[in-house]
C-alpha cells in the first residue's frame, strides 16, 4: 500500500490522542476535531504509523501554557463551566444542601457562587473573546482541548531537540489566530508560539511557514519585535476575508523589521503559480536566514473546494510545498490549523504524512477505514479540483510580490549572527541534565504500555504482544525500531 521513495531516512515522531477528535465546537460551527481522527485513521490503514515513533498526546501544564499566554486569560479558560454544568451543579447543591456534596462539585460551587457575586463573567467573557461571538464558542472540555493541542506541538519541539526525530508531526496544532489574552477564528491556546519558544530555549534562528489559506497573524504578532523568528505567511488577502491583516508591508519592528514576510494572494490561486512563487521565496529566505529549524503550518483551507478558503491548491500541491520544505535536510515540525471541508482535509494530512516519510501511498482509500463512506463517490486520496475558476492572481502583480519580498529580504544580513541575553526557562526542568544520567532517567521515567493498549489506541490489530518501553512527558506508544518484531 506504499511506495518507499529515495528520501526514506528520516526519524519521524508522530502526536496522537484520540480524545482530541472527540471535542465539538458546535454543530453549526465549520471547525471539526474530527477531521483529525480521520486523517489519523488513513495513517492507520495506510501503514503509515509503522514508519514513526508514535507518542500518545499529554495535556499542557499551566506553566507552560504561561510562557505566552495571559495568566488570567489561562485561568478563565482553565474554570470554564459550560451552561449546562453550571445549572447542573446549581440544581446539584440546592437540592442537596443538607446532604453531603461531592467535593469536586461543591468547588464548582463555590466558584460559580464567586463569579456570580463579583459580576466578572461578562466582562472576562467579552475582555478574552471567549463565547462572545459564533467564531470562538465555549464548549464543554475546551481547555482540556487546548490542553492537548498545545502538549503535542510542545513536544514536538522537544523531540526535535533531544534528537528524537528530525520531522515531529502534530495535526491536532497549528492555531495559528490565538493571541497572548485573546480567542480569535476558532483558536485559544497557540500552540505554534509554545512550540517555538521551546525551540528558542536551543536554537538561535526558526524559521515559521504558514500555507494556511488566512494570514497566520497570532504567530506573527507574538514574534513581530524580534530578529530570532522569522514569520512566512502565504495567505488569502483582501476583499474583508479574515483576519484582514497580512499585507506586504508588514514586515516587523524595531530588530525585527523585515523578518515578517508577508505573501498576500487573491482567490483562485491554482498549483503552479502558487509553488512558483512558494519555492522563489523559501528558497532566498533559506538562502539569507539559515533557520536552525522549521516549523511549518500545513492549513488545508488553501485546498480547492473548502468551505472557508478562496484558493484551488491540489492536495498534490499543498504537499508539493511540505516536500520542498523538507528537501533542504533542517529539523522541521508540522503541524495542522484550517481546513474545513473535513474529508478533503484528512486526505491531505495522510498525504503529507508520507512526504514526511518518504512514501508513496495508494490512490484508493482503504476500503476498511470506518471513514470510507465520507470520501464517496471515487474514494480516492486525491480528489478533483474545481473547474473553470478565475486565478484572480495576475503574473505580473505575482512578480511584483516576490520582487518586493527580495527587497525586503536584502535588508537583513546573512545568517544574522543572533546572541543569547536571556535563554528562555525551558518547559522540561531536567532537560540540560538529561545526558549526564540517562540510564537513571530512563529507569525513572519508564512505564510500561501493552500493545493491546496501542490497539485500542490506534484501531488496529495483529500485532505481537510484546511489551514496550515508553517515557513520559508524551509517552511512546509505537517505535519504529518495533516494525521488525510484528
């Protein structure tokens, strides 16, 4: 069912845990968790896994989630009750008042009661965009949601730089919107901005890609000031399409100006333009910028045919870009974001999968993935593109863009010499200490995951039931050293 394909060598780590699948923002609401178990789910029975060391997602701590974000935009989100629970746990403890009352509820309680004196909850409500608008809705486990999201995208940073893997791939990432106390278009955690900031803690240069079809603009926000993370952004632009922000001129402050880069496009934008110009630009910000890693955001709302998006990418295309990324040989993380036409999504993230493998895999869908019926009538990976669409992007304004960007570019040094005056407190407390007493650590850490666990995981079977040893922050579910045991 795949195809080994020259560049083969890479070691992949994999971030899964289907329970980020399970959260629902709504049934009107065009974000759908879901997407990711589907895309999981042609890993699955693509054979893809078998290839990767697949670790199981663990949830974010508090204090990590703090290296960005507003603590008490954190702890709103942290003590969020949805509706239903809140009258719940009222009609709970009125009726119950004589009787004893659960702990937990009698916290929540005591929380709602609190809230409701003080008369906070509208304002943190409309101060934090939380549930004010259809875009961002409360639900019930969402920061358990944004939990998980931003654990993944953590540590793939961390596999990256304990040289666990040269690609780490998290689907269930990529927020691009968030901002540091501020939800915006469906994101509420950034789990980019953590993930880089990790990196930052060894790196002295990243380099951030975003083929999202909007303007990656809370990445871009949170690093605008500093010359140590440029931000690439190939985005939809104009005509009041969200956010609205990502123009050419964009392009940073004070030591961080012209370290933005900003492609603005129009809708209708078609696979060869679009890799033209993709590949003309990286391959200069590559040539001046030298990143010691890149973290790439794979948004597959730039595909044809998605609800939200104005651009007709193939699936082919879209990956094209991930391939080209992958073929200057730096560490590189991927991670999902937009994309709302789920089944076409799903296909993608497989797809680029096996780019990051080095595979080829089939054209037919598996015939037993408990998704199969979604991707009717030709159930087949690559789907057609629209017809007949107008590329509203004219080759002559597509090379002044690119002209503009080398302009830009020019006014930096190459391979900027960047020093440390602050090295950020990293999110793994033993982590410089991690080579001095490894053996020690792994006794410590070790746990033990039956394969029947990882079946249940990942929903298949046949496998040995051997036993494997896995460590902790995310734990190792599957090896690929294992491959040859099965």
């Amino acid at each position: 069912m795949i195809q080994t394909e020259s560049d083969s060598s890479n070691r992949v780590a994999y971030f899964y845990n289907r329970f980020i699948g399970k959260f629902h923002y709504g049934k009107e609401h065009p974000m759908k968790p879901k997407r990711i178990i589907m895309a999981h789910n042609l890993i699955v029975n693509y054979g893809l896994f078998r290839q990767m060391d697949v670790y199981l997602i663990r949830e974010a701590q508090l204090q990590e989630i703090r290296k960005f974000h507003d603590p008490d935009y954190i702890i709103y989100l942290s003590q969020f009750m949805s509706q239903n629970k809140i009258n719940f746990v009222k009609e709970y403890c009125s009726a119950n008042n004589e009787c004893v009352i659960p702990e937990n509820l009698l916290e929540e309680f005591k929380l709602i009661i609190k809230w409701s004196q003080q008369q906070k909850i509208k304002t943190e409500n409309s101060e934090f965009k939380v549930g004010d608008s259809p875009d961002n809705p409360t639900f019930s486990g969402l920061f358990s949601y944004c939990q998980l999201s931003s654990g993944a995208s953590i540590d793939c940073a961390h596999s990256i730089l304990t040289g666990q893997a040269d690609i780490a791939i998290n689907w269930s990432g990529g927020l691009h919107h968030a901002k540091k106390k501020e939800a915006s278009g469906f994101c509420y955690i950034n789990d980019i901005v953590l993930c880089i900031l990790e990196l930052l803690r060894v790196y002295v240069r990243v380099l951030y890609v975003d083929i999202d079809c909007h303007h990656g603009d809370g990445v871009e926000e949170a690093f605008y000031l500093t010359n140590r993370v440029m931000t690439l952004s190939f985005h939809q632009y104009g005509d009041d399409f969200y956010p609205g922000t990502g123009q050419l001129n964009s392009v940073g402050v004070g030591v961080g100006r012209y370290y933005s880069v900003n492609v603005p496009m129009k809708p209708g934008m078609s696979d060869e333009p679009y890799l033209e110009m993709f590949k003309k630009i990286t391959s200069r910000v590559m040539q001046i910028f030298r990143p010691d890693c890149i973290v790439m955001q794979c948004g597959a709302d730039s595909l044809s045919l998605d609800k939200l998006g104005g651009f007709n990418l193939s699936i082919r295309g879209h990956g094209a870009c991930v391939k080209y990324m992958k073929s200057f040989g730096i560490p590189m993380i991927l991670l999902g974001g937009g994309g709302y036409t789920i089944q076409n999504v799903s296909r993608c993230w497989a797809y680029e999968t096996g780019i990051a493998l080095g595979q080829q895999i089939d054209e037919a869908i598996p015939s037993n993935d408990i998704y199969y019926d979604n991707y009717s009538p030709d159930y087949l990976l690559h789907f057609p593109i629209k017809q007949n669409v107008e590329n509203r992007n004219k080759t002559e304004d597509l090379n002044k863009i690119v002209a503009t960007v080398y302009d830009y570019l020019s006014h930096i040094e190459n391979a900027p010499g960047i020093h440390f005056h602050d090295v950020p407190f990293s999110f793994y407390p033993d982590m410089d200490q991690e080579n001095e007493d490894d053996d020690k650590e792994q006794i410590d850490q070790k746990q033990e995951v039956s394969l029947n666990e990882l079946e249940q995981e990942m929903g298949i079977s046949n496998f040995s039931k051997n036993e494997i040893s896995v460590q902790s922050n995310s734990r190792k579910m599957y090896s690929k050293s294992q491959q040859q045991d099965l």
